[in-house]
C-alpha cells in the first residue's frame, strides 16, 4: 500500500513538472496593444449603454478590467503615456520626459530624427524614429528572446503613437501624413515601404471624405476608421500571428485626443468619437479572430492620459476650475520686470515652460554671472505668488519639500537630470495650462489628478479570465504584467510589478 502511495506520488510530482515546463513555453500567437488617446477611465461607464456587443463591451464583459489603474508619474502626455505602458518604466528612467523637451539647452521633439528621412512620401514627417528612447519595450523584449523572428510593428495616427509603443529594434513603424493622406515611416525602419502598404495607401487615395479632411482628418472620428483599416492591412500583410513565435502589433487611436483638445469630454463630437470608436475595436477584433483565432492572441487596451473637463464648464456648474495663461499670466510683461530688477537678468534664462515644468537655460544664467540656485530661489518666489499655483517644487530637492507625498512621487518619478527642466508647477484642481492655440471649449491635460491621471486597463484573450480588480494598479504595471504572461524577461528599466490577478486568474 505504501508502495503504491509513493508511485502515485513521484508520478503526480513528475506530471506536475512536465505541466509547468510546458506552460512555461505557452505563448499566445500574438500580443496586440491598444492606446485610446486623452481617455478618461469613466469613459468605460459614460458611453457603456451606447456600445455595440463587439467592441468595448466584449472587451469588458469577456476581459479583465483594472478599474484603478493611475499614471504615476507627471507629467501625464501623449508621449510619456505611451511609452510607460510599453516600458514599464518612467520618463525618469526611458528618458522620454514630453512630446517636446529640452536635453541640456537644446529643445527637441521627442521622436525627431534628422539623421533620418520620409518613407512613402516627400514629407518631413518622417524624420522620426525612437532614438531618443533610454529603456527597452515589451516589443524589444520579445523580440531578442526570439533572436529577432518575431515581429513587432505599431501604427498610429501620430508618429510618437506609432514609434515608442513598438520600441527601438521594431520591424516597422507607421503613421499617417495627414497633408497628403498616407501612411508613411522613416529610413529608420526601411527604405521602401512594403507592397501591402502601398496598396492600402492606394485606397486610402479612394476615400473621398479623408482627402477633403486633408490636414483636419485627425478632428474627424474617421481617423480612427483609417487607423484601424491600417492596422488590420498590417495584420494581414505581414501575416502576424501565423509564425512559429509570437508577433506584437501596437495600434494607437489619436483622434479622440484631438477631438477632446477641440471640442472637451462633453458634448456631441466627443460621443461620435467615441461610438465610432467602439465600432472600429469591433472590426479590429473580428479581424484578430479570423487571421488568428479567437483565444490564440492576447489583449490589452489602456490610455496614455485623461482630460479635465472644460474650464467653462466647469465655471458654469459652480465648480472651481480656470484657464492658467501661460503667456500672459507667467511668461509676461511682469515676470520680464522681475527677472531685471531682482537678478539684472533678462529672459533668455529660461528656456520655458513644458508640462507645468519651468526649463532653465544654464548657458545663459553662468554668462549673467549668476548661480542656478539664485535663479531657481528668485523664480520659486515669484511662482509662489501667482494666483492658483499650489505649490512650487525644486526637483533636486523635491524630497524635502511640504507637498503631499503622491505629488512628490509622481515628480520624482518623472524627472530625468539631463530632460526635464528644473522647476516642477502644480496647479489647483481643475485649472490647466491656456495657450493661443487653445479652444475656448475644448480641455487639455498633464496633471497629477484623478481627471487626468485615472485611465482603463482592459486585459482580453489568451489566458485571461473574466473579472475585474478595484486595487491600484499603474501603467507601468502593463509591460510586467504581459512580459509575464510570455514567460520573457521584462523591460530593461521597467519598476512596473505584474498585476497578478491576471495571470494567476484569482
């Protein structure tokens, strides 16, 4: 009987192993991933009543929804978003630290490349690529733990949707020239773009509503429409998903950002985008389902940022809210008259101000014979007294600071040394940055609170299971979480933990 007991024992044991070592080399077929540009995560219950069955909805009532995922970082752009959820990490670390910067003096965009050139057209817009990326992504990830088999390719209306989420050693990269409505890439990636491309760029050519759009397609919901029709040309032409490794696609929806920028988080151009939207994951869901099989890919859908309501709006329900002029209100005629009676200093001190953060020009204040603390004392004094700043950060010395400790974090976890200016402004609830080219009804976004910082998590497909989580969880916990999943290794800077719920399926 003993003898028996210990077989079935060592055999359980033995069959125990021979599972996990199979498990441990279970990959989906493909990952896909879903950035929804300026979404706001109580979008997911505004709009629910209104989805179809195939596209949000299926997401969250088949998937798994992180209903308290935060950006834990500032400040919260299209950029930085885009790149955490693909890093795991923060611009503190991947060193993407806003769509527009400053590396030591020189102000840059965050994916320009002039050592590079346009594919599939005569525009600059394609003088991009990731090169300004400090840190590995999933994409790179899977890619070096295939020897490079794997492919990995993003498409996104805007060039930095398209270019950080796919990562640095990416197959390819694709965005749309809006001025003459295609999808091109850089010399970064190819030389000329594929056959499958330029046949959907030739239709493209056929719809008539995106060449009368032109430059303002990205104002239309049909971009969102193009994009997916986009997507789903790569997904077939590459043949993604039908190898013997797994394949990533990253697809990034930007007009409900520059719709939301236009026309703000209420009212009838911000329902259309979102319901066509809603149609289009559809189609991009059933397109997965029939060139890779229902269950063989992986899902996830999460937003890069979220959006404050319009500040009239808010002004109009008795709420506090306001437009901080940047111009005129801090960069004006008076900061002007400060900087020369307090330090004898003009302007050209300071570089400007970038997401709320006040970017120093150190050349110019060593030839004005003064020290950068000086300068940073006299601007933190000046600062202090304009009407709805909360507070005034140092970022080197951000520790010791009287702020509470989840804007101290987030500060500290956006700050890179060398790309994020010096001075850190936080405003108060409600108020946000106003400049001339902003729309009297439409809202923006880069702060630390709720409306800005709280976005969706959704997890669909391979091996995941129904349910939902309201515990805390960051956007940098989406490159753990999937690397997991495919039993690689995570992001070289990632500080995301995965998100186990998901994986282990309690």
């Amino acid at each position: 009987m003993r003898k028996s007991l210990l077989i079935l024992l060592l055999f359980a044991c033995v069959a125990t192993q021979m599972w996990a070592g199979t498990k441990m080399n279970e990959r989906p077929k493909l990952v896909v991933g879903i950035v929804v540009d300026q979404m706001r995560w109580d979008y997911l219950t505004r709009y629910y009543d209104q989805f179809g069955d195939d596209g949000f909805k299926r997401l969250i009532e088949e998937g798994f929804s992180c209903d308290n995922c935060l950006i834990n970082y500032l400040p919260t752009v299209t950029a930085i978003g885009h790149t955490s959820a693909y890093t795991g990490a923060t611009p503190a670390l991947h060193g993407i630290c806003g769509n527009d910067f400053f590396i030591d003096d020189t102000r840059v965009y965050c994916c320009g490349d002039t050592t590079v050139n346009c594919v599939g057209s005569d525009s600059k817009k394609g003088m991009m690529s990731p090169r300004n990326l400090l840190s590995t992504t999933i994409g790179d990830q899977l890619r070096m733990h295939t020897d490079f088999r794997s492919k990995v390719i993003g498409v996104s209306y805007k060039d930095r949707a398209a270019i950080f989420p796919a990562g640095r050693s990416a197959n390819a990269a694709y965005w749309l020239d809006a001025k003459n409505v295609c999808f091109i890439s850089s010399t970064y990636y190819m030389n000329d773009l594929p056959d499958w491309a330029k046949a959907y760029n030739n239709e493209l050519k056929k719809n008539k509503k995106a060449q009368e759009l032109n430059r303002n397609i990205g104002d239309d919901p049909i971009c969102g429409t193009v994009t997916t029709d986009m997507a789903i040309a790569a997904l077939k032409g590459e043949q993604l998903g039908k190898g013997d490794v797994t394949d990533m696609l990253c697809v990034s929806y930007s007009q409900t950002d520059v719709i939301g920028h236009a026309w703000g988080t209420r009212g009838e151009h911000t329902d259309g985008a979102y319901l066509q939207l809603d149609k289009d994951l559809g189609r991009l869901l059933k397109a997965l389902d029939e060139q890779v099989g229902m269950g063989n890919y992986l899902l996830f859908l999460t937003a890069d940022h979220g959006a404050a309501h319009n500040y009239q709006w808010m002004e109009d329900h008795g709420l506090n809210g306001g437009a901080w002029r940047v111009r005129e209100d801090v960069m004006g005629s008076a900061l002007k008259t400060y900087l020369r009676d307090k330090l004898g200093a003009d302007m050209s001190i300071i570089n400007g101000i970038n997401g709320y953060r006040v970017y120093l020009n150190h050349g110019k204040i060593k030839e004005h014979g003064l020290t950068v603390s000086q300068v940073k004392e006299a601007l933190i004094d000046y600062a202090r007294q304009l009407p709805h700043v909360q507070f005034v950060m140092d970022f080197e010395k951000v520790n010791t600071w009287s702020v509470p400790d989840v804007i101290r974090s987030r500060a500290l976890l956006g700050y890179h040394p060398h790309r994020s200016g010096d001075l850190l402004l936080v405003l108060e609830a409600g108020w946000y940055e106003f400049g001339p080219g902003s729309s009297p009804v439409g809202t923006t976004h880069g702060e630390w609170n709720p409306y800005d910082a709280h976005i969706p998590l959704l997890f669909y497909g391979w091996e995941v299971e129904h349910g939902s989580t309201s515990r805390e969880v960051h956007i940098t916990d989406i490159a753990p979480t999937v690397t997991q999943m495919l039993h690689i290794q995570q992001p070289n800077a990632c500080i995301g933990e995965a998100i186990t719920e998901i994986i282990d399926g309690d």
